[in-house]
C-alpha cells in the first residue's frame, strides 16, 4: 500500500464517483465529497485533502 503522504506529495487527486465502485456504494463518502488517487486507490475525505494541499502550496 502507497504511504498517503507519499501518495499527495506525487499524485493527482479526483472526487470519487459511484463509479470507483462496483458494487456498493458508500453514500457517506459520496456526500461528503471525498477524493480518490486514481494511482493507488487511496481515498481521503474532503476536508483532509484540501488541508493537506494547503499545506504542499505553501512549501
């Protein structure tokens, strides 16, 4: 499994869809607007990824 700060610091992330899942879908991360790492499959909550983009912007 990729470490997520290596993941943000090297990956483009995009808003999950219904379609990241085959059969169930999570509605919780589905409304909480959550983002997926195309790359490695990790996923972060909406909140976590902005944060953290903040903080690579700023560095």
């Amino acid at each position: 499994m990729q470490d997520p700060k290596t993941c943000l610091q090297t990956h483009t992330l995009r808003p999950l869809t219904a379609a990241d899942f085959r059969d169930n879908v999570p509605e919780e991360y589905l409304a909480l607007g959550a983002f997926v790492c195309p790359e490695c499959g990790l996923i972060y909550s909406r909140a976590f990824a902005e944060r953290h983009a903040e903080t690579l912007r700023a560095a």
